[in-house]
C-alpha cells in the first residue's frame, strides 16, 4: 500500500515540476533567478517524496508559493538596459577576415605576431618547401635540408609541418607513414 502511495505521490509531483517548469523557462533567456528557483522547488519535491507521511499539500503549497511570487516578482528585480546606456555602447566597424588555408594562418589585417613577438614563420608544408619565408631568414634549400637532416628526415616530403620561430628553433612534425 505505501508503494502505490508513493509512486502516485512521485507521478503527482512529476507533473507538477514539469508545469512548474514550463512557466520559469519558457523564454529562450533562463535568468539566474530562474535556476534557482528551479532548484529550491526541486528540494520542496524532494522533501515530499522523502516524506511519505507528510500531507502531499503541506509540501506542495510553498512550492507553489515560491512559483507565484517568483513570477510576481521577477520583473521587478530583473534588469533591462536602459535607453542612456544602449546610446552608449560604441558601434565598432569589423573588418572582413580573409583566411589562408594553405598557411593555415588568419589574416585580419594585423602584423603576425603574437603576444611575445612574431610567430613562428612555416618553413615546410606537406612536404612542400615554402621558398618565399626561407628568403625571409635569409637561408636557402641546402641549409633547410642538413637542419632537417637532423631530425632523421631524408626527404622533405617525408615532413608534414616544419617552422622556426624567431629565436632559431626549429619545430618538426613528420608525416605519418
């Protein structure tokens, strides 16, 4: 007897929750306030589900209560910008942003340094020697070659990724076989 009490007890408060919830997040916004309201609502179901010898509406009125004047009182507390602060906000213009895949770098405009100066400069890109940045460093093919050598590459096909940032370390990433 106590379990099908239970169970219509459970059944009774599900439905009540899910109204309950249909009333606080049916904006697209979910505010804070909302969530919590949510949870402290979940506790007073709890409470009765826990508490079988408890009158189901001795838990279920400050549920409802708490629902009521929520509702009430969410407009009042919630904050909607004001005219003076929205002439306020600065429209900034963005530029356009290019991106170049074979780089695999994005060129909005800006130097291409990071926060500790320029970025590493690719040197080798699927196994194709990038001759423009090698000239940029002032190095050539047969240099490029013996500092790969290094690494136990033979061929600079064999190479996925290859750069050198701007204190002369290399980095090298092979290609999976």
């Amino acid at each position: 007897m106590d379990l099908a009490i239970l169970l219509i007890r459970t059944l009774v408060l599900y439905f009540f929750l899910m109204l309950a919830a249909q009333l606080l997040f049916r904006r697209k916004k979910t505010s804070l306030a909302d969530l919590l309201v949510a949870f402290m609502m979940t506790q007073f179901v709890v409470l009765a589900i826990d508490k079988p010898g408890k009158p189901l509406l001795a838990l279920l009125l400050p549920t409802l209560f708490l629902l009521v004047l929520h509702l009430l009182f969410k407009p009042m507390f919630s904050r909607s910008p004001r005219e003076d602060d929205v002439k306020k906000i600065q429209r900034v213009p963005l530029k356009p942003q290019t991106a170049d895949v074979e780089m695999g770098l994005l060129n909005d405009g800006l130097p291409l340094s990071g926060p500790s100066g320029p970025l590493p400069l690719p040197l080798i890109l699927d196994g194709k020697v990038l001759d423009p940045n090698l000239e940029k460093l002032g190095k050539t093919r047969f240099w490029l070659k013996n500092e790969v050598q290094r690494y136990g590459v033979r061929r600079f096909k064999e190479v996925a990724y290859c750069s050198m940032d701007r204190y002369g370390h290399m980095f090298l990433d092979k290609k999976k076989s």
